[in-house]
C-alpha cells in the first residue's frame, strides 16, 4: 500500500478574482487532487465569494472564508496559517489567485516537503524568473531580496515571493500573533518567524507570471510602508534585538 499523503490546505486570497477562481482551482485539483483548497475572500464586489461558495457546494474540498472588506493579504495568508493549525493539516500551500503562481508547480514543491519545513516557489535561483517585468522592477526586487538576506540572515534567494509551502507544525512553533506586517513585507517577517523555528528553508525554480484577468493590486503607498517595516525589523534583528 502507498503511504497516506500529508494533509494539505492550498489558500487563496480573493478579491475580485471571479474570471481566475474556476480555472485556478482545477488546475490545483489537476496537480495536487488531494488538496483542500480554502478561499478567503474580502467582500469582492464582483462576486467571487458567491461564486467561491457555489463551487464549494458542488465539491467537498473546497472550503470558503468570507471577511467583511479588504483587509489585506498579510491578514487573509494568517487567517490561513490559523485554519490549518485548528483542523489538523499537515502542510499549508499558498499561491495568488491570478495565476502569476501557476499550479504545475506544486508537485515540485510538494515533493520538495520530504527534506524541508518550507519550500520557496523562487524567482531567482537557477532556471527560475519572471515574465514582462520591465527592468527596473526587477532590479528593485532582486535589491530587496539583497537585503533581507543581509539583515535577516535567511539563506534563501527569493523571500518576498508568496508562492510557498509551509509545514504547519513549524508554524504553530513561530509566534505569529507577534507578526507586525500587514501588506508587502509580510512575506519577508513570516519566513523570519518560522526560519527561527529551525525550520529547513528549500527553493524551486519558477517562472512568475503575468496575471490571466484582472488587475494587479500593487500600490506604491504600502511598497514604501512594507520597505520601513523591513529595515525596522531588520535592522533590529542585525543588532540582536529581540523581534
């Protein structure tokens, strides 16, 4: 008899993502068919949380999350993290709902589970990159990675990146309630938080793409609050200061 695989939870945070969510959770189920699949959506005015629902009514691994408004990716990626500790995952996958994380790729990271407690979907070790990025988005990202690697000691190329599979036992170990980011630079604190658990940090190539529908929700004002947060979390872990 095969082994039982781990209990794996992907989440997915919506907000007017109603064109993708379809395809998006076939192409998971394509690629990990034993996967629960949890949607957290923000109130999305273009009805993804009704339509998450009705999927979920036609199929038992999905599951639906509805918040009241927009409170972010930090806040949806930990309300996740909560759901798998509570219900008894083993492994917490995450991607974004716009395919710019494209679900072939689970297998690699899945398997990648074997020797590591968190498996980076990365942009930015051998084989991996990016699609349509101009230059200079490039040359910031690949900067701030620079320093996080500096500051955090974190030996991983790609930290910003969501595309990451976590084992959930690390997680209940890594004090999330004392996670200060909210937007961008959550994805730098958390793996901070969970790499100083011992966990065993493994990178996959891939390539990161442009979203299929919608529009992207970057916003400069949270790029700048995210940056200060970074080098305010950072700067203290480089001077030995409790964070």
């Amino acid at each position: 008899m095969s082994p039982t695989p781990p209990r794996l939870l992907v989440s997915l945070a919506t907000y007017n993502e109603r064109d993708n969510l379809p395809p998006l959770i076939a192409d998971i189920h394509a690629h990990a068919p034993h996967a629960d699949i949890l949607v957290i959506d923000d109130n999305s005015p273009d009805g993804t949380g009704r339509l998450a629902d009705e999927l979920a009514a036609a199929d038992s691994r999905i599951k639906v999350m509805h918040r009241p408004g927009k409170l972010g990716l930090g806040t949806a990626t930990l309300a996740a993290m909560r759901f798998a500790m509570e219900n008894g995952y083993d492994l917490l996958q995450n991607l974004d709902a716009d395919f710019s994380h494209p679900p072939r790729y689970l297998p690699g990271l899945l398997a990648g589970m074997a020797s590591h407690d968190v498996m980076i979907g990365s942009r930015y070790v051998a084989g991996g990159g990016t699609e349509g990025w101009p230059l200079v988005r490039k040359l910031i990202s690949k900067s701030v990675n620079a320093l996080v690697r500096f500051l955090f000691r974190m030996p991983v190329k790609d930290a910003s990146g969501a595309f990451r599979c976590y084992r959930v036992e690390n997680l209940k170990q890594a004090k999330l309630e004392e996670t200060i980011s909210r937007g961008y630079s959550f994805q730098q604190e958390v793996l901070f938080r969970v790499y100083r658990t011992g966990a065993r940090l493994g990178e996959l190539p891939i390539i990161f793409e442009n979203r299929r529908h919608g529009s992207s929700k970057v916003n400069t004002k949270e790029a700048v609050r995210s940056m200060a947060t970074i080098l305010y979390l950072g700067v203290r872990n480089f001077l030995g200061i409790r964070v």
